[in-house]
C-alpha cells in the first residue's frame, strides 16, 4: 500500500492518494465576498489544482459532495458546475445544505477521482 | 483506469464504476407526497436499481451516507431500511440532518457498493 | 471481490472492508454529558479500535467527514483532532454543521483508510 498526500496541512491534506483514488478535502472559496456563483467557480478551481498535483483531472471524478449554506442557492452553485463539468463525464453528486465553517462561505465541495 | 457511467445527466451520473467500486448519486424519491417511511422505500429502490445497471447489488454496499429532512423522524426512514437491507451484510452508514434540494423531499441516500 | 464487516448490528456494520479500504460508520460518543473536545475523544478513540479491528490505523486515514452540532464549536473538535491525528499523515477532511440523532451528541466522525 503505497500513500501520497497533497498540501498537507496541521489539521488535513488537501489530497490523499490510495489504491487507484485520490480524495480531496472540502474545498472552500478564499474571495468570501463573491455570491454563490463565484465562489462555486472558486473551489472548482482549487479542485482542478489538486487534481492536477495527484496526476488526474475533473473527468475522472467518481464521486462529489456539495454542500451549500442555502439551498435555495443552488441553481447559482449548478451554473457554475454545469460551466465546469465534462459533459461527457459526469460524476455521482448528491448535494445538501448545511451550515460551514464561517457564515459567509456559501459553498464547499469535497471530491473523489480515480486516477 | 476505466471508468463506467450509468444514467449519465446534465448534472451528474446516477452512478460511476471505478477500480472495484460503484459510487450513486444521492437518490431522492419522486412520490414527495408519502412520508418518510415511503420516501426511503422509493430512494432505496432506485438504489437496487442503479446497482443493479452497474452489475452489483445491496449486499455489497459498504458505505452509505443517509441525509433525513428531519432527524426526529430517522425510525421511520430505519423501518425501510430494515426492511430492505441484507441483515447478513449491513454496510458502514451515517445519518444527519439536512435541509434537500426540496423542502418536501424528506430523505436522500447516497452510497458506495464493491463489485 | 472479498468483504469483512466489522461489528455488525441490525442497522449497519461499524467498518467494512472492501478492496484495499475500510470504510467505517460514522462514529458518535457513548458519555453524552461531556463538551465537544471530549465527545472528540471518545469519537477518535472509537475510530482507532475499529481501525484496529480492520488491520489498519490512523495514519492510513484518506478522507474524513465531521459533523459537529454547531460549526461554532470547532476549534474544540479541532483541539482533540490535533492531538490524536498523526501530523506526517493528515487525511483530506470535510467539516460541516449538521443536527445529529440525539441533540447531545456534539459530534460525529465517519471515515475510511486504506489497508
């Protein structure tokens, strides 16, 4: 069994490699003054990243959990998912909210990719 | 590396195939008009169907991740799913509360099966 | 494919292996009268034992999902995580709020490791 972490930190590494996967931790936005969209577009961003350092990319993604701080929002969080996503790989999702760290992060996603 | 997905959206695949594993989509019922109890009869019934399309069954569930509108009411959505999982085989499984993409939708499922 | 179910109940398995992980149920604390940082505790140290059980341990963990009563409290689940997680493996971490099957119980923790 071979592990690999990525941007290790004092309490989680922002990704984990094992067996064939990669999990990434709850990414959140930094710019908190953005609404739902931007900071949607925000994390998508910071998970391309890390996905790029564990050697895969978005079309591999298995696997994502959304949760919003509303719900009522998540059209605003879709847009920007929709404009991200490979439509030709689409990942299983299920999307709930729930409160965050800090009020006004409106959105964190964690996901899972092979690689 | 490959990858398989079934019932593929705009949005998100009902489920991926990776590396021994299939990841679902949250489920969510379609009827919002029943209670919990008929809500997670429907929700795990999609899930016998998207494992099934994936060449798997509930027998070999290992993870389930269960969101109820309500926690109040987690006996309700436990008699369903007493009543449908393999008691020889009972997956790792947590259950919280969140607020769903729809204020009538009272439970969601989410889960990793081995095939 | 060869799976082993650790603890079983009626409603679920407190880990299951499948194909390189482990995949454990969410963990809550047994002595609900103490505060978030000891209810943590209790979590990790209920985590370990079935880790154990599973032929693996803490610095095998990939990915981690907590869910604290109120997000506000935090920095002391985060107190009780520093001290128990193994600083050259931290894990990829998703922490968010979300009410949990009995208003005392602060705090749950569910994860999976590779073994």
């Amino acid at each position: 069994m071979q592990l690999k972490r990525h941007d290790p930190g004092k309490f989680l590494s922002g990704a984990v490699e094992a067996n064939g996967f990669v999990f990434l931790a709850g990414q959140v936005p930094d710019d908190l003054d953005q609404g739902v969209r931007g900071q949607t577009e925000q994390v998508l961003a910071k998970i391309d990243a890390l996905l790029a350092k564990a050697g895969t990319n978005k079309s591999n993604i298995v696997w994502a959990n959304v949760w919003v701080a509303d719900i009522r929002a998540r059209d605003e969080m879709n847009a920007a998912w929709m404009a991200w996503m490979d439509p030709k790989n689409p990942p299983a999702r299920a999307t709930v909210e729930a409160k965050l760290a800090n009020p006004r992060i409106l959105v964190e996603i964690a996901c899972t990719a092979a690689k």
